[in-house]
C-alpha cells in the first residue's frame, strides 16, 4: 500500500501482505461525511534551534471522516521537539499523513500520542527522509482508538544518520492496534533502532510488522529491532513479523520478539518481602513499560506520558 493517504472506495484487506493482520474496511464507522482536513506545516530554517515545544491538535468529531496533512521540513542544523496529540468524540475515520524532512545534521524529537475515541479509527501514514547527520527521535504512545494503524516508511539517504522508532501500545476491550515501520538504509554508517512494548488486556489485539532494509552501498549499517509483549488476558492477541533484509556484508543487525504473561519468579519474590500481589504485578509492568518510555528525551514529557501510562496500568491491574 503506498504511503498516499487512503481512498475509502479503495480500501486495503488483510488478502495484501503488509494489510494481512488489519482489517480495514470492516473497522470503518458507516455513513461518513466528509469533514475539512488539517493542514499543518512547520518549517525551520538552517541553524535554527527551537527552545519552546511545539504541540498540536487532531482531532475529529462523530460521523466525519477527516484527511489532515503534517509536514515537518527543518533545514541544515534545525532543532526542535514536536508533541501531536491525537483526540476525538464519537465513531470517526481520521485518515493522517505526515511527511518529514530533515537536512543535514538536522535534530527533530516527535513526540505522538494517541488518544482517539474507543469507537475511532485512525490510520496514520508517515514518511520520514533523513540526510547526512541528521537525528529522528520518535516515540508513540497508543492508548484509544477502536482501529489503528501507525504506518511508517523511513529512508536514510546520508551517513551518519540516525533513525530511533520507540513506541508503547495499551490496549484493552476490543481494542485493534497496528504498528508498522519500513526503514531503509541506503546510505553507509548509519543507525536505526525500533524498540516497542505493548500490554494487551481483555479481547484487544495488537500487530507490530518492522523491517530493515539494507541497500549494498548502506556498509557499516547498524539495525537494530526489538518489539516485546505482556498478555494480561488468556484472550488477549499478539502479532509479531520481524524482517530483515540485508544486501551489504558489513553490517550489525538484529531483531527479536518476544511475547507471553508476567513471569512469576520476580513475582514471588517481591511477594516474599512483604508487598501484595496486585501491587507487586503493577510494579513488574510499570518497570517494563518505563525502559521504553525512558527513551524520550525532554524530561517534562516524559513526566506526562509516565503518568498516562501508570494511570492506564492501575486501571488494569486493579480490576
């Protein structure tokens, strides 16, 4: 499927390999009506460092199907953090495509939360082209939506370039939630990494499809692709698809996956010093979902997002 944004008389089926786990078209609220896109531009020029966060809205009302439009250019040695919140009311498609841009030795950190309403679906395709030296810091946190599908093609046309995916899914009820991410290295020394944890509850199901590729001219690459999982519920599902593809042969890339409920044994013994159950498997699952949380860089950020995850996570834990 190509990253354009989607046309709903021509919808992907999971019969399409990178569509296999997501059901599109039957997740789609019925008579839609059109609804005025956002579009949403931000440009930094060379050399400019931009100390105060950016922070946007989308969002969507009951019975609408929105196309919203965010391009992000920054120009050579442009820094700047961004937060894009995704929120809603009611049984909406929001239908997104970003594109960024980074120039040489350019530093952009996204910050995206998702928040949709429980009866929204929201399909986010986003194109990421990065230069010589330039940095992407991403981070995801999904958390509302009835369908969702964070797609992501990533091209490294410079050395030295770095691409970081990080991302956390929550999702409980029935809750779908897609993530999938191509990056391609096409350019020598340079670095990617795709680090997702994901708590599934309930009847929810979430899909992580990752994949590297690496161009023969990409020498030095440095891929690395991690998704793990805890199944909080017997009916919970996990869907992993780790790819490589690799052409050079001076090159370190790795992927793994893993997915299954909370081990016991560190359970037990925080059980043994005294701490009750529930509040011991909160803290076993805190932990985990902080390492990826971690990730993100400005510490006022990541002060809110650990607070919407831990709020999440007692919610479950204590039911």
């Amino acid at each position: 499927m190509s990253i354009a944004a989607l046309q709903i008389d021509n919808l992907p089926t999971p019969k399409e390999e990178t569509w296999k786990y997501t059901n599109l078209p039957r997740a789609i609220p019925a008579d839609l009506k059109e609804a005025a896109g956002e579009d949403i531009v931000i440009h930094k020029n060379s050399g400019e460092v931009c100390e105060q966060i950016e922070d946007i809205l989308f969002t969507a009302a009951d019975g609408q199907r929105t196309a919203p439009v965010l391009k992000i250019t920054l120009e050579r040695g442009a820094q700047m953090t961004l937060i894009e919140r995704q929120q809603g009311e009611g049984a909406y498609w929001k239908n997104m495509r970003t594109e960024i841009t980074l120039a040489e030795g350019a530093i952009l950190n996204h910050i995206r939360i998702s928040d949709d309403s429980m009866q929204a679906v929201n399909t986010n395709m986003v194109s990421v082209s990065v230069e010589r030296d330039s940095v992407y810091n991403g981070f995801s946190l999904n958390i509302g939506g009835k369908l969702t599908r964070h797609e992501i093609d990533a091209v490294m046309n410079g050395q030295n370039a770095e691409l970081h995916f990080n991302g956390v899914n929550l999702l409980n009820g029935t809750q779908h939630g897609d993530t999938t991410i191509l990056v391609k290295h096409m350019a020598p020394h340079c670095n990617s990494n795709q680090f997702y944890r994901n708590l599934i509850d309930e009847s929810a199901k979430c899909v992580f499809q990752g994949k590297v590729y690496v161009d023969q001219i990409a020498q030095k690459t440095d891929g690395y692709q991690l998704s793990n999982t805890l199944l909080l519920s017997e009916k919970a599902e996990m869907d992993t698809k780790p790819e490589l593809e690799i052409y050079a042969d001076d090159v370190k890339c790795s992927h793994g996956s893993t997915c299954g409920q909370l081990d016991e044994e560190p359970l037990f013994y925080l059980r043994q010093r005294g701490i009750p159950e529930t509040e011991a498997r909160l803290l076993l699952v805190q932990a985990f979902v902080d390492e990826v949380v971690d990730k993100i860089v400005n510490e006022d950020i990541k002060e809110q997002i650990l607070q919407r995850t831990n709020a999440w996570l007692m919610a479950a834990l204590k039911k």
